[in-house]
C-alpha cells in the first residue's frame, strides 16, 4: 500500500547502466507532468530497456499513459524497491498522514460476524505487520509474506509473526501445503495485482474447508474491465470479478462491503472489503 509520492525518486539500477536509466526516467517523469505524452512514452520505453526487471514501474507508468498494455501485475522488483525505500517512514506515512485504519476495520468486521479465533493465520503481503498486530490475539500462529525485505524487517520488531517469507504473494500460494491455514489476510496488497484468477485459486487450496480469506481492493468510478490501472500507479478491480472468482474458487462471500482505504491529498480512496469463506 502506499501512498502517493511528493517526489519521484530514481529506483537503484545497475551500476552500468544507472545514469543512462536515470536520465531517461526522469525525461519521462518531465515530459507525463506536461501532458507530453508521446515523448513520454519514447523515454519510458528507453528506461524499460536498460532495466528489464523494472524496477521504476515504468510497464505501470506507459498502461497509465495509455501506451502500453495493462499489465497482469505490478512488476516485483518495482514493488520490493518502492517498499524497501518506504520501510523505516511507512507507518508515520500510512497511519499519521494518509489516515489508514484498514487493519482495524478488518477486526471490526471479523468480530462483527462472529468469526474466529483461528488457529493459523497467513498475513500475505505483510508489510510492517499492522495487519498482523490488529489480529493477533484472535489467531494463534501467525506468517508474514512480503517482496520488501525492509517491510520484514519492521514487521519483525512487532514480535507477533510465527515466521516470515521474503517472496511474491501469489508464488507462495503455489507452494504451501494445501489447507495449511484457517485464515488468510490480504490488505492493500492486491493493488499491486491486476489478474486475480490465480490468487483466489491459491487461496482456495491453501485454506482448509471454513477457513476464512479477507481481502482489500481498491475502486473506481464506472469501471468497464474487470481490472485497470488507475492515475495513483495502482490497480483496482470490479466487485463482479471478485464474486465471480470467489466462487470459482470454492468461496462463500460473507461481505462485500464498500470502506475508505485511506486518503490522498484530503480525498478519500474508494475500496471494498471482501470476507469469503472456504466451502
């Protein structure tokens, strides 16, 4: 999750090609602001080829644009660099400055439906750990996944997380056990997926049968995809593709409820809260 940037920071890249990147990521951050979208582009696509892995977001930043396609995700490098430089201001920015109360909310709502304790509990993209904090006295184990080693390292000084993994959300779904877990968290972290087939499938195989899966996403107005970037750099998803995967998936929706993710220079973000249980 994350806010917005009052600056534009260079994402660290090779040493080889560090300078060529910058300048030609910034030329692209220059001409965006001016509206000059063409030449835009031109040096976006000029930073993308000197850094394949994308580390500046820049296969983001041509979707926003309107000149390239939406990609299925945020590339992982991206999202481990912006967080890694985030790590140490993340919650003075989140909770103080940006009102952020999801972790809260999604207590209330879990209390409010009369659900838990719960055995073991996965907190996929954990960042520092709020979510993990706001629920650790109805879960008994509890296992961080986050890209941003920096983000593992905060979350490791709240001393509630069993474990931590350093990885790609959707990577470890593949990976664990089946029916390991009885609930499984993602908040304000699918802003960072586009696709969401393979992470609901995921999930479906890695809680056991009445587990409980509780999600964030964000919106927009008047949505025609199912998903899209939107101008903030992040993704937001239809309420019907979350219905519809969920059942695909084996879920129950227990709520899909409309809640404020947080704000951005004093203007609310729209998202939804999803509760769904495993049949």
């Amino acid at each position: 999750m994350r806010g917005s940037r009052s600056q534009e920071r260079v994402p660290p890249v090779s040493s080889k090609h560090h300078d060529a990147f910058a300048r030609a990521y910034q030329r692209g951050i220059a001409a965006e602001k001016k509206g000059h979208l063409d030449e835009a582009a031109a040096a976006f696509a000029e930073a993308l080829r000197l850094d394949p892995e994308d580390h500046g977001g820049v296969s983001i930043r041509l979707a926003v644009i309107g000149r390239g396609r939406t990609p299925a995700k945020a590339p992982e490098a991206y999202v481990a660099t912006l967080f890694d430089q985030r790590a140490g201001e993340f919650d003075e920015m989140l909770v103080e400055k940006l009102g952020y109360s999801l972790p809260m909310l999604l207590r209330e709502k879990l209390l409010s439906l009369g659900l838990g304790p719960w055995r073991r509990m996965l907190d996929l993209g954990c960042g520092t750990g709020l979510t993990g904090a706001s629920l650790a006295d109805m879960a008994g184990e509890i296992t961080g996944v986050d890209l941003s080693e920096g983000m593992l390292q905060e979350a490791s000084e709240r001393e509630v997380y069993s474990a931590f993994y350093l990885g790609d959300v959707v990577a470890f779904l593949n990976e664990t056990e089946s029916g390991a877990w009885d609930l499984l968290t993602a908040t304000d972290v699918l802003p960072y997926l586009g696709a969401l087939d393979e992470f609901f499938q995921g999930a479906g195989r890695a809680l056991t049968p009445g587990g409980v899966l509780a999600i964030s996403v964000e919106t927009l107005p008047e949505m025609e995809q199912d998903y899209m970037v939107g101008p903030k750099h992040r993704f937001a998803h239809r309420d019907s593709y979350l219905h519809a995967l969920s059942q695909s998936a084996g879920f129950e929706v227990l709520e899909c409820a409309p809640v404020t993710l947080r704000h951005d220079k004093g203007a609310p973000v729209s998202g939804l809260l999803l509760l769904a249980r495993r049949r």
